[in-house]
C-alpha cells in the first residue's frame, strides 16, 4: 500500500462514518481538525482495517495524531496490499 491508497482509504472510512465530506486530507491533517468524535474515529479505523482486511495493532494508535501518522499505521501493516484488496 502506498500514501495515496492509505489517504484514499482513510477520506472514504471518514466520510462513511461521518456521513459527510470532510474535504481533502492530506498527510499534515489534524486528525482533531476532522471533526469526528472518539467513537466515529474508532469507528474510521475499522473501517480501514476491515477494507484491508487486516487488524491494526492497538499499540500502533498511541502516537497517532495527523492523517499523516494514521497512513503510516496502515501502509506498514500493509505494504503489498492493493486498495480494495480482501
């Protein structure tokens, strides 16, 4: 998975959840700056993982906090995946 397929999953995850266009993310986005609660950006990391189909280390999320840090997270439990792929 590249930069692009990990942004690319993450703006759809986000405006699933959300159920609303959060605008263009880029990898210096605040994931604060989103505008979702706790709960809808848990509910965003499922969505990504299930997407990937794998599961993300909780560990992993700690220092997470730009778009940028989450894209990291997924490319490396990731790297030979494909977006879309099952």
């Amino acid at each position: 998975m590249n930069l692009a397929e990990a942004l690319a999953f993450l703006q759809s995850a986000g405006e699933h959840v959300s159920d609303r266009e959060l605008g263009r993310l880029t990898t210096e986005t605040e994931l604060q700056a989103l505008g979702l609660d706790s709960v809808q950006l848990l509910e965003m990391i499922t969505v990504a993982e299930q997407n990937i189909g794998l599961r993300l280390p909780d560990e992993a999320f700690g220092r997470v906090r730009t778009v940028g840090d989450l894209c990291e997270v997924l490319m490396t439990a990731a790297p030979d995946r494909q977006a879309g792929a099952r």
